[in-house]
C-alpha cells in the first residue's frame, strides 16, 4: 500500500516536473517521508493490548506496548482491585507492593464491569 502511495505521488510530481513545476518533487518526496514515518509510528502500536489470566493460584497481567512486553504476577488472595481515581479510571491491581494499571483498551463506561469481572473470577477461582 504505502508502495502503491509513493508510485503514485511521485508519477504525478514527475508530471508536474516534466511541465516546469520544479518544487513539486521536493514537496512530493516530504510527503512520502512524512507518510512513512506516520505508517511507521502506528505499526508499532498496532499489536498494542493487556492480557490477564488466572493461572493456577497466580494472577498475570501480560500488557504489551511498542513491541515491549511487561509481566506482572500476583498472588491470586492478596489482590486488590480498584478504580485509580473515579468511576470510569483506569482500573489498578495491586498487591505485595507492586501495581498495574489495566483496562487501557477498554471504552471508559466499560471499566466497571472489567474490575467487576476481575473480582468475580479471583473469588471463584
């Protein structure tokens, strides 16, 4: 696609530069750049997301971001879950001293019902 984009807009600026319009090729190849360093930026955070799961006895929040992956593991009866700030926050899980903060990918009303979740199946499990 991006290819198909370069083709494109350099075959119509090679036009312009065939008819005397000389500053449409500087202008088309800074396009080209700026376009590819936008495609370039969203891929990296195209697989962005937060996994969290109950494996045995541990909690694991798996969040990647940027290609970077973090793991966080809790154990499953110390956990606290709790809005960070209001209602609609972003939702932190904490215990032993450390903290993670999920529901990222999560539409704000959504958030609620994702902590709810999240204590339903740390009690069940």
């Amino acid at each position: 696609m991006y290819l198909s984009l370069c083709l494109v807009s350099l075959g119509i600026a090679a036009c312009f530069w065939m008819l005397g319009a000389y500053l449409v090729m500087p202008f088309a190849w800074l396009e080209i750049l700026a376009v590819g360093i936008a495609f370039a930026m969203y891929g990296r955070h195209a697989a962005d997301g937060e996994r969290i799961s109950l494996q045995g006895s541990r909690l694991v929040v798996e969040r990647e971001t940027a290609g970077r992956l973090e793991r966080a593991e809790f154990d499953r009866s110390r956990v606290r879950v709790e809005p960070k700030t209001g209602d609609h926050s972003l939702i932190m899980l904490s215990a032993q001293g450390r903290s993670v903060e999920v529901g990222r990918f999560v539409r704000p009303e959504l958030r609620p019902a994702l902590a709810s979740e999240i204590r339903m199946a740390l009690r069940a499990a």
